[in-house]
C-alpha cells in the first residue's frame, strides 16, 4: 500500500495560517494545526474558542454589558465572602483546637501525679506487707497428742 498526503495550507478568520493535512490510504484523519503567521515564531496561536472575543467590540453603554457586569461583580463579592468566611471558621476551629489540647494536656498532668501517688502507696504497702509476714519455716515437727500416748 502506497500513503499519500496531501497539504493544503490556508488562513482562518484571525488571521493565523492553518495546515490542514489529508492521509489517503491510512485511514486516519489528522486533526487541524494552528500556526502563527509571524515568520519569526513569537506569536502565540489563538484558540478558535478565543478568535471572535479578541476582535469584537464591547459596547460599555449597552444593557448586555452593565448585566454581565453587575453579575460578575456580585460574584466576585460572593466569592471574597465565602472566602473571607471559610477564613474566619478556619480561626475559630484552631483556637478551639488549642483549647482542648491544653486542657487534655491538664489533664495528663493531673493523672500523671494522680499514678504517681498511688504507686507510692502501693510500694510502701507492699514494703510494709513484706516486712509484717513471717517467714514460713520447713521445719515444724507438730505432735499430735493422741499419738504420743501410745
């Protein structure tokens, strides 16, 4: 099988040079390249989505525009708000964070002390349990009475 192509260069509605290629007997379409249309390469190719915004004239005195703009406005105000918002339940969660740790940390201290103590008392209970019991001698000799008068 032989691949031919075929290039036809053009020029859109902006003004950018536009290659569109053809492949015969692949089967497979290329899709369609923008190319800046300076010689030099500074350009930036625009987007189709952004051709028609960049050249269309907005009137400020329309209706349209004082709509889009009061929209955008209140938008905005919407959205420094919440952020302003989120910001200020953000600090408040902190500080009530650093509460409850300090009064956990308290806490610890307080049953820190309160084992302490109780392994104190253990220890001397302990100690004065083992000094009051006697040590169990293995050399009791036990006479029964009935015995020894036989």
């Amino acid at each position: 099988m032989s691949k031919t192509s075929q290039q036809n260069t053009g020029t859109d509605a902006s003004g950018a040079s536009v290659i569109h290629t053809q492949a015969h007997s692949s089967g497979l379409q290329q899709v369609p390249q923008l190319v800046p249309v300076s010689p030099g390469g500074g350009g930036k190719a625009v987007p189709p989505s952004k051709q028609g915004k960049k050249n269309s004239f907005v009137d400020r005195n329309s209706d349209e525009y004082r709509q889009r703009r009061e929209r955008n406005n209140m938008a905005v105000k919407k959205s420094r708000l919440k952020s302003k918002q989120k910001a200020q339940d953000t600090l408040q969660r902190v500080n009530q964070l650093k509460e409850e740790n300090e009064r956990l940390e308290a806490k610890i201290k307080l049953l820190t002390k309160e084992l302490s103590v109780l392994k104190d008392l253990f220890l001397e209970h302990a100690h004065n349990f083992a000094d009051n019991v006697q040590p169990v001698s293995t050399e009791t000799t036990t006479t029964n009475p009935e015995n020894s008068g036989q």
